[in-house]
C-alpha cells in the first residue's frame, strides 16, 4: 500500500475526524471501541449482508433518501414533527440512529439490545394527533413497519447504486432478511425477508402515503437548508441530488421535487458516485 504525503495524510485525517463528529456525537469515539471492541457475541456474522451494506459510505446517500420517504406517511410525519427535535437538534438526531445502526449491526448482543430497550422506552412517549385529526403512537406496529421499509428500502438502493461491492440477488435477499431480526425487535411482527417482498410491501403503503405540508417543509430544510457550514454545502448538495434521484417517480410529485431522468442517469450518477468515493476516502482507517 502507497503512503500518502504527510500533508495529505493529515488533511484526511480532519475531515474523517469531522464527518465522523457529526455522525457520530460527541460520545462517538467511546460508543465505536464499546461497538466494535467489546468481546460477546454478535447478532451477525462478519460476512452477513448487513454489516456490508451499513458499513459502506452509501448509507449516507441512503439515509437522507430515507428521511424523504419516510415523511409521505402523514402519521409518520407528525410523529417526527412533533417529537424528534430534528430541526432544532439535526445533528443529534442523526448521532442517535447511526449510534442504533452500528450497536444493532455490528455491536455485542448486549450492547444491541440494550439500545432497543432504550428505543422502545422512547416510542412509548411518542403519541399525539396529526394535522389531520388521526391519532398516532411511535410504538404503532403499522407505522413501525412503514419506517422499517422506507429505511431499508433506501439503504439497499444506495448501496447498489453506490456500494463498493454490490450484493447480487441472493446477498439484497440476505440483506432483507437480516434486518428483520432488528425489526422484529422493535415491534414488527411480520418484517419482510426478501427483496421482492419488500417491494410489495412497499407498494401496498402507497394508498396511505401523501405529500402534507410538514412533509415538504422537511423535504426542504432537508435538502436547501441543512445546518452546514458553506465549504460543506457543495458536497452536500451533491448528496442530496444522489438521494432524490434514487426516489421512486411516484414519491416526487408530493414533495415537489422534479424528475428528470437524463440528467439524473448521468450528471447526478456521477456527482453521487463521486461525493460517496470521497467520503469513503476520509472515512478510511489510516494505513498501518
């Protein structure tokens, strides 16, 4: 392996010790040697399709394309409107589901549980009614598993898309199916276990998916105003373009966001391709 010149070495090192900040919070660093240090038994296997697609650089690709299509479901909206503190606390936000998605992935069992215990605690608070009247509870099983499929939906997409390796139809199957054991933990009953029946169900949801103006209002903070400094605005909006494109057609037209797929196979497949080179590129353990 070639050395890079210290100057570059360095520079790699502060911007991979600055995107993992804000990823990661504050406790980070402690949280990723109690993940991925601490001895016991994992929930899955070195060479499961999980740790390959949640460990690659196109999860954050993946994870804001989750957030927009997360936001149709009207009752998942308000949910997240009125609890989540996401505008307020963005940051800690993202710190709190990426500390949920290594502890549950790559963590010990015990590790991996107790932060379900603690999901499952905050689900149980979260309750109100939505703008339009209806009821809802975070601890709902239906809107557990609508966040469940847009989540792992997006995860897959962007991984195929933008992966170092992606998984051929029997690893997107594993894939499915691996995170049906965290699902199932959460308080999904029947979490779908192949690619196919993930798609299904997906499309099933669509008669109750809406475009409500919480929903767009989150589209844009999300993808005009996020709290970024102005040198990290270009990357970003890089990532944003890859996450909009990956969005099923059907899911533009609630949100106002447009559809354009010339430009979007070519302009956008490659800026996406190139912002999530770089991240993997600064996030990469320095060579020993």
């Amino acid at each position: 392996m070639v050395s890079l010149p210290a100057g570059v070495s360095d520079l790699r090192a502060r911007l991979g010790a600055g995107v993992f900040e804000k990823v990661a919070g504050a406790e980070g660093p402690q949280r990723r040697v109690r993940i991925h240090e601490a001895p016991g038994p994992r929930w899955f296997g070195e060479d499961r399709p999980i740790r390959a697609v949640h460990g690659d650089a196109s999860m954050f690709v993946g994870g804001l394309r989750a957030l927009l299509l997360q936001s149709l479901h009207p009752l998942a909206m308000a949910g997240v409107a009125g609890h989540s503190g996401y505008r307020g606390d963005p940051w800690g936000r993202l710190a709190r589901t990426s500390y949920f998605l290594a502890s549950t992935t790559f963590g010990p069992e015990a590790e991996a549980r107790a932060t379900i215990e603690r999901i499952r605690s905050v689900h149980a608070a979260v309750r109100g009614t939505a703008p339009d009247g209806r009821p809802y509870s975070a601890s709902d099983p239906h809107l557990l598993e609508w966040v469940h499929l847009a989540e792992i939906d997006s995860f897959l997409r962007a991984h195929s898309r933008y992966g170092t390796a992606p998984l051929d139809q029997e690893g997107r199957d594993g894939y499915v199916a691996d995170t049906a054991r965290i699902a199932r933990e959460l308080g999904v009953p029947d979490p779908p276990e192949t690619e196919a029946d993930l798609a299904a169900r997906l499309e099933g949801f669509r008669p109750e998916l809406e475009g409500t103006p919480e929903a767009r209002s989150t589209a844009r903070f999300l993808l005009l105003n996020p709290p970024l400094p102005l040198v990290a605005r270009a990357p970003y909006a890089l990532l944003a373009a890859a996450a909009v494109a990956l969005l099923p057609r059907w899911a533009r037209p609630p949100l106002h966001l447009p559809y354009l797929p010339l430009v979007e196979q070519t302009a956008v497949r490659a800026a996406g391709g190139l912002v999530t080179r770089g991240i993997r590129w600064v996030m990469a353990p320095p060579a020993r």
